[in-house]
C-alpha cells in the first residue's frame, strides 16, 4: 500500500516537528499533522522523512504521546 502523499492533505491544522527518536538516525524527522478530526479520535497522523524528503514510514500515534513534548 502506498502511503498518503504528504501535499496532499489539505485540512491539517498544525505541523510539528519532533527529533531525536531514538529509533532512527539523527538525520530523519517526524512530521506530525493534526487535523480537528485526529484530536477528537485522540491519534495523530506522522510520516517519517529522510534528508531526501522520502518517506520512510507512516505512523499512527496515541494523542496521550503529544503530551509528554
């Protein structure tokens, strides 16, 4: 399954970058969207970037993880 280009969503709210997860290398960045929908279900929706811009892996993640940034 190919993963949602990320210009292609128009509704999000917020961008946010988040670094040093400890799972990739210091060179990738988490990009997190939040659209009203995703606060009210509780999850946000992230993609994982390298320095090329290519995306490494689409994540969902629990509201309750926001909190501790």
């Amino acid at each position: 399954m190919e993963p949602e280009v990320y210009s292609e969503i128009k509704d999000w709210r917020f961008v946010g970058k988040f670094r040093n997860i400890t799972s990739y290398p210091e060179s990738a960045k988490i990009l997190a969207a939040f659209t009203a929908e995703d606060l009210r279900l509780g999850t946000i929706r992230t993609s994982i970037f390298d320095i090329n811009g290519k995306i490494l892996r689409k994540l969902n993640l629990n509201f309750s993880i926001l909190k501790e940034f």
